[in-house]
C-alpha cells in the first residue's frame, strides 16, 4: 500500500467470500498486501476469517470477484508459492518431525528438482527444524510431540516450502510466552528477509497491532454470522 | 413402552415369522430329518471317528530323506498345510501391492468422482465372486495347481482388501490432505507421503487380517484343484476315507486358530492404544521394528 511501484503478492477486488451465495461471509472491495508486510485478521468468531484464508490459498472457491494470489489465479498457485498453516495443522501425526517438515521442503522452488527425497531437501529441513528448536525431536512421531511443539513443527514445513505467501490461522495459540516470542521472530524475519508477505488470523487485538503492520477488522457487529448484508471492513493502517 | 423402543425385539419377531414361513416353503419332506440323528451317531462312530493320523506320517513316495524326528514334514497334512501357507501369503502380498493404488484412486477425498466410481466398479467386480468361484474359473482357464490357487485368491483380495483401504483411506482427516494441496504437492506426493503414512496403521492391519483371511479360505480352494491342503481333502472323499478328511480338518482348525491368534495380537500393537501401552519386552521390539527400523528402511528405498 505504501509503494505503488510493487506489484502486490495478495490481491483482492469486489470479492465475496462464503459457500453460499445466498449468504456470504465476508465481503471486501478492495485488499493488497505487498512484499515483506504483515497483516492480521481480527474479527469474532464464525465470521469467515479462516474461510477467507481458504479461499486465498485456492481451497474454496469465491463466490464471486478477482482474486490474484502471487502472480496467478488461487487455483493455479505455483507450487510451493503459499505456505498455509491452518489453525488444526494438518500435520501428518503418524510420520516424524523431519517427514513433515521434509514434505514442505519438496515444494521449495529455491532447491533442484528432486523426484525422490534430496539431500538439499533435507539439509533445508533440518536447518528450519533447528530455527525452531526442535532439533531433538527430528526422529519423533508428530503426535507424541505436545501441542506447542506441533505448532512448530507446522510453521518449519511452512518455512521449508520458502513459499511467497505465509498464511497462518491462529498459530500462536498454545505457544508459552517465550516460544511465542522465537516463532514471531523466525517468521517475522523470513518475512523481511525475502520480501514475502504474512497474512495471519489472530485473536488477540493486542497482539496483533503488535506484530502486524496492517490490521483487518471484520465486524459485522452482530453475532449471526449468516446475514445477508455487507460488512464493514476497516482496513487501519498502524505504525 | 413404544414401538421404537422396542424396535430389535419386534425386528427379530417378524423376521422370525418370515424364516419360518419361508424354511417350510423350503423343505417338503421333513421326515428325512427324524433318521438324521441316528445316521449322524452312525457315521461318527463308523467312518469317521477315530481320525486316522497316517496323513502326518511321511509318504512312501517320494522318500523322506530328513532327520526322523522332523520326518512329519514329509507327510501329506503338512505339505498341504504349507502350500496353502505359501498360496495364502503370496495372494496376500500381491494382492495388496494391487489393491493399495487402486484404493487410493477410489477414495472419493482424493479424486473426481469419474475416476472413483470406474475403479470402485473394478474392485466390487474382483469380489462379487469367491475367491473357491475363481479357483474354478482359472482352473479351466491354466489348469490345475497352486498357480490357479494364487491367482484366484489374488483377485479376490485386490477386491477385498482394496474396499477396506478405500474406506479406512476416505476416513482421514481433510486437513492433512488440504495442507498438502495447498502447498502444490501432487496427488502422487499426498498419497505417498500424507495418505499412507497417516493411515499406515490401517492399512498393514488389514493385511495382516486379509492373510488370516486368505488362509482360511485357501483351505477349501484345493478341493476344486487349485493347490493347497484342500486337494487331500478331495482325493480322501473321493475315497471315502472320511476318518483321513477328519484328521486335516483337525489340522486345518488347529492352523487357522493360530494364525488368528497371531494375527489378532500382532494386529493389536498396530492402534492408536498399541502405542501407549506400557511395554513388554516384545511389544518394545515390535514397535523398534515399527517405527524405527521399518520406516528407515522404507526411506533408504525410497530414496534408491
Ligand atoms: N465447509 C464449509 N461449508 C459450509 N459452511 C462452512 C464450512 N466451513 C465453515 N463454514 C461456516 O462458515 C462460517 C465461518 O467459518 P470460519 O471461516 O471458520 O470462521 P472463523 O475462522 O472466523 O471463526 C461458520 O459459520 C462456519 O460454520
Ligand atoms: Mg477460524
């Protein structure tokens, strides 16, 4: 939003998200997020914000208007491209930390084309796996590993991938204050570093005026969340 | 007290009524059963009982040429038993190794419809017959043998077992499988590395199951000729040596209880439960072999 000059990794026009056209969710004129920022979604519950991450990473289909995700159509997503950590994870519990995070480093466009798993591959995913301080945990069954360390191990699939767009879906919940602090850091300079964009869901409005350069309110004000009728959408600039 | 509420009773009352309708519609001549009872204590004490044990002695021809006190292994019972062993496990391993692509192309969460319904159809076809209908059919088509044997218990298993995988496969959660796609994983790459290890579980239960299935079933697949104990079994009616056909039955019930006790067990450590049990020496092997050894070998392979 600050330079025009950019081309946006995140575009969004007259866009109506829901499953329903009946009843939309979310309704957004006009949203751009452009390299290296960092936008939080805030909004009550059931009002469409993991939906309207969904639907940016090419898993839902708009209702309607023009969605352009890192240079293409969400459905068309290059691969690797957008990193999406939803609020459940979606790791797969039965394999170890390094086959989940492996899976990510597969899609790294950064790395040779491998069909089988490379040694660039996994030299990438114990690299992320050590940012994140799981070092000794490589070998371990997901599901052994306590919720805090799960969402870890999701954010270095995600780091992995060196995706263009990382969406994040309330991925600080059930991080103690300290790991809170470590994983903000890591994501936050990838960020930077590589000039990607971040799009989290947070509930925490304090925190997310902290970490966010922009914020995107949804209210509708109301506690239904399948009225019919527009809502309001503040887009607040911070610092 | 409502209808509702006593729905199973009523249930089995009707369906009770409609079983005795239809046996009598059935049976014209109930008067054969009156002399059944005498004829069943006649043929016990007469032809059947006691077993005659010969059939674990070892054969006159070819000669026997191990150690005495293993010379059983040279009998007909255990040659039979170890064939339909052999028959049962190769059916099993092909038979998966068939199955589990085509369960991942029914899955109805990884695929269009089209392709789910075209490789559903192949599957149910493959087990609309038992496995002893498809005996049969290959040993008109290849003749007899243990081939025939195999190759029936084969199809019947890519159509068994490969229902079980699509189910179990369709029951897995939708997150995994939507990380994956959004990352740009192929439909290969989310099978192999998603699917299969999520439900890693399932499926070698299942096909530890399917072998106990198939051993069982691989019992009476000789009786048409396609290998296996069930060809003494044949040869010995023909006879009418029915104190011989009682002895492999003995044996048969024998082997089948054993292979499901061990199947029952070693299916048991393969649960979520199996994992969190405190560990007996051979659990803790078992699971060293599970989630070290195996998964290390399965990424050596995979990695060529
Ligand atoms: N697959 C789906 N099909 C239909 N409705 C859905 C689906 N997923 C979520 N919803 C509905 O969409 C609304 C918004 O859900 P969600 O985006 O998860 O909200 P939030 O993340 O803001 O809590 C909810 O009312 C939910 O019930
Ligand atoms: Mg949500």
């Amino acid at each position: 939003m600050e330079d025009e000059n950019k081309t946006p990794i995140v575009h969004l026009k007259d866009v109506v998200i829901g499953f329903n056209s009946s009843r939309p969710l979310v309704e957004i004129t006009n949203m751009e997020i452009f390299p290296g920022e960092v936008v939080a979604v805030t909004g009550p519950s059931g009002i469409g914000k993991t939906t309207l991450l969904r639907t940016i990473a090419g898993l839902v289909k708009p209702i309607s208007g023009y969605i352009h995700v890192c240079g293409s159509n969400p459905s068309k997503i290059l691969r690797g491209e957008v990193g999406y950590i939803p609020q459940r994870l979606g790791l797969v519990r039965h394999a170890s930390v390094l086959h989940n995070v492996m899976l990510g480093a597969k899609t790294n466009q950064k790395l040779p084309k491998s069909y089988f798993s490379s040694k660039e591959e996994k030299n990438y995913s114990l690299k992320t796996i050590n940012s994140l301080g799981l070092t000794e945990k490589i070998n371990e069954p997901v599901r052994r590993l306590s919720g805090g360390q799960q969402r870890r191990v999701a954010i270095a699939r995600t780091l992995s991938q060196a995706p263009s767009l990382i969406m994040a879906d309330e991925f600080l919940s059930e991080l103690d204050e300290k790991t809170i602090n470590m994983v903000l850091r890591e994501i936050i300079d990838y960020v930077k570093n590589s000039k990607a964009a971040l799009l989290v869901v947070e509930h925490d409005v304090s925190r997310a005026r902290e970490m966010a350069d922009h914020l995107l309110v949804i209210d509708d004000g109301r506690v239904n969340p399948f009225i019919s009728e527009t809502r309001t959408i503040l887009l607040e600039a911070e610092k | 007290m409502s209808f509702r509420d006593n729905a199973v009773i009523w249930f089995s009352f009707i369906g009770l009524l409609i079983s005795v309708f239809l046996i009598n519609n059935l049976v014209d001549d109930w008067g054969r059963l009156s002399g059944s009872w005498n004829n069943l204590t006649i043929f016990i004490s007469e032809s059947l009982w006691p077993p005659n044990w010969s059939v674990i002695e070892p054969q006159a021809y070819p000669v026997c040429t191990v150690y005495p006190l293993f010379d059983f292994t040279c009998s007909t019972a255990w040659i039979g038993i170890i064939e339909t062993l052999k028959i049962a496990f190769i059916s099993t391993i092909f038979g998966s190794i068939i199955s589990l692509p085509l369960a991942l192309l029914a899955a109805r969460n990884l695929n269009p419809r089209w392709i789910s319904f075209i490789v559903r159809f192949i599957l149910a076809a493959a087990r609309s017959l038992p496995s002893i209908i498809w005996a049969i059919f290959f040993v008109i088509l290849v003749g007899f043998g243990p081939i025939s044997g195999i190759l029936a218990m084969t199809i019947y298993t890519v159509g068994y077992l490969g229902k079980l995988q699509y189910e179990s496969i369709e029951g897995i959660s939708s997150i995994p499988l939507e990380a994956g796609k959004s990352m740009g994983l192929s439909r290969y790459e989310i099978s192999k590395g998603i699917v299969i290890p999520e439900n890693a579980n399932d499926l070698i239960s299942q096909i530890i199951f399917m072998f106990e299935y198939n051993v069982r079933h691989g019992t009476v697949i000789g009786i048409v000729g396609a290998g296996g104990i069930g060809y003494y079994i044949n040869l010995y009616l023909k006879f009418l040596q029915y104190d011989k056909v009682i002895a492999y039955l003995i044996i048969i019930f024998i082997v089948v209880l054993i292979i499901d006790f061990i199947s029952i067990s070693a299916r048991s450590l393969f649960t979520e439960e199996g994992d969190s049990n405190e560990d007996s020496i051979f659990t803790s092997f078992l699971k060293l072999w599970k989630e070290t050894i195996l998964p290390q070998g399965l990424l050596f392979f995979s990695r060529k």
